[in-house]
C-alpha cells in the first residue's frame, strides 16, 4: 500500500518537473530559436511569466487581445512579472500543446516562479471573446493576474 502512494506521489509530482523545463528567459529574441537562446541564458527562472499562446492563424479578434493583453502588461506589470508571445504550432523545441493542452486559437498561460522554482500555472482561455469591452476585459485580466500571481 505504501509503495502505491509512493509511486502516486511521485506520478503527481514529474508533470510539474517536466513543465519547469518549458519555461525561457526575458531576455528571448524572437529571430533565435529557443535552443540557441537556452545556450547562451542561465536557465534559473528569475521571476512568474505569463505566456500568451496562439495557433498560427490567429484570428482578428485574437490580434486585438494580444495587443490589449500587451498594453495592460506594460500599463503594469512591467519589471514584476515576463511576458512571451508564443506560436504554439511552430516552435518545434517544446510540446507546448501538451504541457498546457492548448487546443484554442488564443490562451494566456500565468506561471508562479518563487526563489527560481515553479509553483503552478493557471491557464485563461476564450479571451478573444471578452475583447468587445476593452475596460471590462482589462478588468478581468489584472484581476486574474493579481490573484494569481500577486501585484507585485
């Protein structure tokens, strides 16, 4: 019985070991391939990221979110937390698609990073359709970000 919990545990645990891997630098250029940035970077993660993922065809409304979700990053969180636009179907150096199961055109995956450890990650999705009120949308994303992983 204590061999069952054991192993339990341990299944619970490498998910969030292997997610740990997938996470990159502020400092990402996005000319240079992850495995060439990765080189060159110390892989200690610093501080919480949030990634914006999108497919390759984003649609109009996806546009117009990321955009706003930029602004909202810059108007606050700037310095407190990284941002990363990814294109989950291109980049070929991570599964991004299986780690966060992203299956929309648009997701925002918010990642908890203290003393260079991952401590979890909530993912926001369907954000294209909140875009038609910019103030509310606002609303809602620093009100997610802010208890999730803190203001700061």
């Amino acid at each position: 019985m204590l061999k069952k919990i054991l192993c339990a545990a341990v299944l619970l645990i490498l998910p969030v070991f292997a997610r740990a891997q997938l996470i990159y630098q502020p400092k990402y250029v996005p000319n240079q391939s992850l495995q060439q940035y990765f080189q060159n970077e110390d892989q200690r993660l610093k501080r919480s990221v949030i990634y914006v993922f999108y497919n390759g065809t984003p649609c109009y409304e996806c546009q117009q979110t990321m955009d706003l979700i930029n602004q909202i990053y810059h108007k606050y969180y700037t310095g407190l937390y990284d941002l990363h636009f990814v294109n989950y179907e291109t980049d070929t150096e991570y599964d991004y698609m299986q780690a966060y199961k992203l299956t929309e055109p648009l997701s925002l995956v918010m990642v908890r990073v203290s003393d260079g450890a991952m401590f979890g990650a909530k993912k926001l999705t369907d954000l294209q359709n909140r875009i038609s009120d910019p103030i509310s949308f606002s609303d809602y994303l620093t009100d997610q970000i802010n208890s999730f992983l803190g203001n700061g």
